[in-house]
C-alpha cells in the first residue's frame, strides 16, 4: 500500500536502547495492519512474518508470547496545482506578464500518501520497544502497491533485532 511513484517510501525506526532484546524469542499479532483490500493485508502480513522467521523469531499464541505486533495504517491525499504557459509574454529578460498568451493548462494532481506503522511491545510489561514506519506514494497499480509494500515491511525490519537463542 506504500511507496512512490517518484521515490521509495521513506523508513523510520525507532528501538527503546534502554530493553535488553536477548530475553525474546516469540511474537504474536495483537493487531493486524487494518489495510482495506484482503490480499494486500495478507500479503503485508506474511511479509512481516517472514523478516520475524528470518531473524529466528517463532510465532505463538498471544498468551505464550515474548512481545506483542500491533499494525496500523492510514493514508491522506495531496494535492498540487500544476500551470503550463504558452508564449507567456518573456522578451529577454523582460517580463511583460500574460498579455500575449498567458495560462495554456492548470492540472489538478492528486496523490494518496499511505503510512504503515508496526509497533511491538514486550507482552507481560505492554511496554513499546520498536517501531517501524514506511509512508510514501501509493501508486495506482495494485501490483505495485504489492511490491513496494512487501519492500518496505524488507528495508524497515533490516536493522531488528535477532531473536534470543534457546537455551
């Protein structure tokens, strides 16, 4: 649901530095991201999984977990206004404003900006202990909405934390 048609979508993480992150080896889902089309949240959702399995976090039931995901999602629209001139009146460096052909097209765009936000919380203290966020340009394409979510939920767990080892 994120990214840009121009750019990437830009990544922020923040971890609590002060949370020793060797006592965890489990995670549940307390909230999935509520994205309104099924698959893309599906496909978020194991995306997330995925980066989780990769770093050698097992998933287990909310009771039984070390911490707890929490997803959210929102988008707004921004609009620009774009003017194109036609013979605008230039005569050097001279300015001689819209007297001989002024304003050829005004064009009205308007782009959706989606964020994802995924916080994890330590599941006996309910204390926040990261957060990642990706916000970018939704782009048109279904398919590419798919891509370049899946990419974000990538570049924004790069940096997590590995899972404790069993002991």
């Amino acid at each position: 649901m994120l990214a840009g048609c121009v750019s990437a979508p830009a990544i922020h993480v923040q971890q609590d530095d002060t949370v020793d992150f060797s006592v965890y080896r489990t995670y549940a889902w307390k909230q999935l991201p509520p994205i309104s089309n099924p698959m893309l949240r599906q496909r978020v959702v194991s995306a997330v999984d995925a980066e989780f399995a990769a770093k050698g976090w097992r998933s287990a039931p909310d009771a039984q977990a070390d911490v707890l995901l929490v997803g959210n999602v929102s988008s707004r629209e921004d609009a620009s206004l774009n003017y194109f001139y036609q013979d605008a009146g230039w005569d050097g460096w001279n300015w001689h404003g819209h007297a001989s052909g002024g304003i050829q097209r005004i064009e009205l765009r308007v782009l959706r900006i989606g964020t994802l936000v995924l916080d994890v919380f330590d599941a006996r203290t309910q204390r926040a202990i990261w957060r990642g966020l990706a916000q970018g340009y939704v782009p048109d394409s279904e398919a590419r909405q798919d891509r370049e979510a899946i990419e974000a939920v990538r570049r924004m767990f790069r940096e997590f934390p590995e899972a404790a080892r069993e002991r």
